[in-house]
C-alpha cells in the first residue's frame, strides 16, 4: 500500500506542477513558449525601447552641425557620446566610494534615544508598579589598531578610484580615435564622390564626343557604343559612392554621439604635404618608452595590481589582532524618583583571531593569486601596448610613402590621358585607348584620395596608441619633436 501511495502522491505532483506552469510578466508569458520560438516581451519593456531620440543641443544644430571641424566633432562627441558618459560616472562614483572608505579613520558617533514604558509585579517587600524612563545616549567606537587592515582597505579603494579614472581616460581617447576614423572615412568617401563625379563628366564628354564623330563618319558605332558602357559604368560607380557616403555620414553621427539620420557636414582639409608626412621624427623604441609611460589602460593595470597588493595587505591582517574602543554615555529621566541619572560605559578591547575554519589562510591564498595575476596582466598590457606602437609606427610610414606614390601616380595617370584624348581629338588615337587612360586617371584619382585619409588615419592612431592623442584630437609631441635617433 505504500508504494502505492508514493506513485499516487508522485502523480498529484506532477499533475499540479503541469496546471502551474511557468510564472507570467505583466500578463504576458514569462519565458519564451519553445526553444525555438522567439519570447515576446511585456508592453513596458517595447515602450522602454521606443525612447524618443536625443536631439542635439540648439547651439550645436544650429552653428556648428552644418559645418564642421575636427575639434567641433570631437568636443559633440566627448559630451554626447555614451561611453564617455558612462565611464565618468563609474570614475565618480569610485572616487565617492574611496572618500567613504576613508570614514574608517575616524570614531563612529551616534546619537539615539528611548522611551520605555514598563510594569514590574509584586515580590516579597516591594509592591507592583509601573514607570516610564526615557532619555538620550550617545555612542562612540573606534578602531584603535588592527595591523593594516583599515590601511588595506583605504588603499584598494584608492586604486579603484585611480583605475576608473584611467579608464575614463581610455575611454575619451577611445572615442577621440573612433570620430576622428569616422571623420576621415567620411572625407574619404565625399572625395571619391567627386573625384567619381569628375569621371562622369569626362565619360559623357567622350560620349558626346563619339557620337558626333560617328554622325560625321569619323567613327563606328562601336565607338559610341563603347563610350556609353563606360559612362554608364561611371554612373553606377558614382551612385555607389552617394550611397556609403550617406552611411558614412550616419556613422559619424552616430560616434558623436547623436542620432545616424542628423544632418551634418565638414569642410575639407588639404592634401599632407612632405614636411606633415616627415614630421615624425624620433624612433619606434622612444614611441614604445612614452607610452609605456603614458598609455591610460597601461596606467590602469598597475593601479589594478597595486590595488591587489592592498587586498593582499588586508587579507592578511585580517588574521592578526585588532584594539577597538567603545564608549556609550546616556543620562535617564523617569516619572518615578529613583530611576533616573547618568550613566557611561567604557571598554577597550583587544580580539585576537585564533582559528576561523582556515578561512583566513584561503582569503590571504586567493588574494596572493589575485596579485600575480594582476601582475601578469600589466606585463601582458605591456607588451600589447608595444606591438601596437610598433604596428602604427610602421602603418603610418607606409601610408606616408604611399602619399608620396600616389601622388606620382596621379600626375602620370593625368598626363598620359591628356595626350590619349589629344590624340583622340585629332583622330588618330582610338577610343580605347581614351577610355583605358582615363581608367587608369580614376583610379589614381580614387588611390590619392585613399592614400591621403589612410595617412590621417595612420597618424590618429599613432597618436592614440603612444598615449598622445589631445583632447581635440590633435597629436601631441613628441610624435612631431626633433629628438635624434635613427627610424628603425
């Protein structure tokens, strides 16, 4: 019989967990019906993310989003963007936090009163009664010594609030780099645009030009036909390129901060000439010294171990001694004589740990493994910092050059269509010879415009890996000092 109970009370059970089922939010189903089902989500989670977009300020619209600069987009973003937002809190609530920490200096004082109202019963030689005391206490403890701990724990969250401000400074040159990135793509693809719109007038003019050939009889029809393909190949190409300058413009928008469909636009900046190209003049190995001195996150790593090492400290005098001072002092008022006075107490303390289930032997263990390891973690943030240096030194160079060829290659690309369309004109070049020179001019043309923002882009990362890279997203020196030593 009771086996048989147990399967009956097993199946009441199982049957009154299927009537349940799974718990709803706001009316909705809880969880998603089947792994393979999407879950849809109560109306006050859809109407949280319908947020209404965040308009930029009306100074910002009105004078400075229709034109631009560097340090305009920049300073929109700095303001705007989420990150920096984000990390400025954290690094003020750290530092808030470290102030709190430091309350452990000082006695703790508290003020409280009581009202008590109480009854006593008879006993042999004193008759039941009822009386009312009531009066103010003050209460004061203090940590005398305790063998660093309060120290340990004072110093961790310093360091936290020390690594939270690097890693807000990690995040404004994060966001420095990711605008000014967005800045030059988008440069970069309105130059192609137009350099891409020239392509196109000198396609229809080629096209214009053969046809009146061909009406004369100066040339076939293959000619007009070949002209044709290439503008309309001309045409696709351009509205290509209207097409990624609309998302590139979205994208920057989006870095600074403000919704992708704002309207904004910058002026265009000068082509770098040699002496920009050959500013940078001291070696990658004096690169890597300044920003192992300077790098935010490589500063943040080492406030991160040396706030490991104040755990440490902590951890291990929480097994030592401790002296703590209490006193209370309170006077007592009652409606019976008798009842009423000052009264104080004083006690200083001494408690020694003696066994606390190995719990302190673990906590120092872990947090000596926490102190290697955030050890190891600067070393390693060393030498990524370095391999990053070292990458954009010689990514910049390269682009450097790259402008310098580029250049060469347009003015020859330019020349050499010139004579092809001379030729041309006075009939004995043909039309593809036109075309393929002209071909050639647009790639050039779409090579310069690359070689030059991929140069900018070079130097900004440059300047953000050395840890140089200015609130205005300038690059500060030394990346443009005249210190000797040979480029390796």
């Amino acid at each position: 019989m009771s086996r048989v109970r147990l399967v009956l009370v097993a199946a009441a059970s199982a049957a009154a967990a299927g009537c349940v089922g799974t718990p709803g939010i706001e009316g909705g189903p809880g969880a998603p019906p089947a792994p393979n089902a999407y879950w849809t989500p109560p109306a006050s989670v859809r109407e949280g993310g319908r947020a209404a977009p965040v308009a930029p300020p009306p100074a910002i619209a009105d004078s400075l989003l229709g034109r631009l600069t560097l340090a305009d987009a920049v300073d929109v973003a700095l303001r705007n963007n989420p990150a920096t937002r984000i990390s400025w809190a954290q690094a003020r609530a750290s530092a808030d936090l470290y102030g709190a920490s430091r309350g452990a200096l000082y006695p703790d004082l508290t003020l409280t009163g009581s009202l008590t109202r109480s009854r006593s019963i008879a006993v042999p030689g004193r008759l039941a009664g009822e009386r009312t005391q009531y009066g103010p206490s003050l209460n004061l403890s203090y940590l005398v010594f305790d063998f660093g701990g309060r120290a340990g724990a004072i110093e961790s969250a310093r360091q936290v609030a020390i690594a939270a401000g690097l890693a807000h400074n990690t995040a404004v040159q994060g966001t420095i780099l990711q605008v000014e990135a967005s800045v030059f793509s988008y440069l970069a693809t309105r130059a192609l645009r137009d350099a891409q719109r020239t392509a196109l007038a000198e396609a229809t003019a080629n096209l214009a030009a053969a046809s009146d050939r061909h009406d004369v009889g100066l040339a076939t029809i293959a000619d007009v036909l070949q002209a044709r393909t290439a503008r309309s190949q001309a045409q696709l190409d351009l509205e290509t390129l209207e097409g990624q300058l609309s998302v590139t413009r979205g994208a920057l928008a989006v870095a600074m901060g403000l919704p992708a469909n704002t309207t904004l636009d910058l002026p265009d900046e000068p082509a770098p000439d040699s002496a920009q190209i050959d500013g940078v003049t001291v070696s990658v190995d004096s690169l890597i010294d300044v920003a192992t001195r300077n790098r935010p996150d490589l500063m943040e790593a080492r406030a991160q171990a040396r706030q490991a090492e104040a755990q440490l400290g902590q951890a291990r005098a929480a097994g030592l001694p401790s002296l703590a001072l209490t006193a209370t002092g309170g006077h007592t008022a009652s409606d019976l004589a008798g009842f009423a006075g000052n009264s104080y107490t004083l006690n200083l303390g001494l408690s020694i740990p003696l066994f606390t289930g190995f719990t302190n032997t673990y906590d120092v263990h872990a947090a000596q493994a926490l102190a290697e390891a955030a050890r190891a973690r600067v070393e390693l943030t060393r030498q990524q910092v370095a391999l990053q240096v070292f990458t954009s030194y010689y990514a910049m160079r390269t682009a450097g050059q790259r402008v310098r060829t580029s250049a060469d290659l347009l003015a020859s690309a330019t020349e050499s269509e010139q004579v092809a369309r001379g030729r041309y004109t006075e009939g004995v070049g043909s039309i593809v010879d036109l075309l393929v020179a002209q071909s050639a001019l647009a790639s050039a043309r779409a090579q310069a415009v690359q070689a030059r923002w991929q140069w900018r882009t070079a130097l900004a990362q440059l300047a953000h890996d050395v840890g140089l890279l200015g609130i205005h997203g300038e690059s500060l020196a030394p990346l443009t000092s005249t210190t000797p030593g040979p480029a390796r």
